[in-house]
C-alpha cells in the first residue's frame, strides 16, 4: 500500500517535470517561428499575419511574443498536456 503511494508520486511527479521541459521546448519553437521582417507575398495565415511570420504563439495568442511570458508558458503548458 505504501509502496503504490511512493510509486503514484513518483510518476505524478515524472509527469510535472516532462510537462515542463516540453512547454519550455514549445515555447521555443513558438519565439522561433516568429519572423518580424515578413516576406512580401506571403500567404495569409490569421487576420493580416503572412504565413512566413505565423507561428502557433501569434496564432494562439493576440499579442504574441509581446504577451508576458506567464501567458506563453501556460499556452505551451496547455498544448503539451492536452497532446501528452
């Protein structure tokens, strides 16, 4: 009994910590994606945003890179469990 105590925490745990590095890591690839001298004739990707500059950040989020990062990192964090 004790034993699958430990071992739910262990997991639990295991789980918190995977979480966090891949929203950290998809949190980088949404800074990464983003492209502030778009190219012209692009394609539209949401609103008047070309596809060359669109990542999930700006597609997600309204303000993009310019949100706080608290915001950024639960979106990661959100699409990471949602996917896990």
């Amino acid at each position: 009994s004790q034993q699958a105590g430990t071992m739910c925490r262990l997991l639990v745990t295991m789980f918190v910590i995977f979480g966090h590095w891949l929203a950290c890591i998809w949190h980088a690839v949404g800074l990464a994606g983003i492209n502030d001298t778009p190219t012209e004739g692009g394609m539209i990707c949401s609103g008047n945003i070309e596809l060359s500059s669109c990542s999930w950040l700006i597609a997600r989020i309204p303000d993009g890179k310019d949100s706080p990062i608290s915001t950024r990192y639960v979106a990661s964090l959100y699409h990471v469990l949602s996917t896990m």
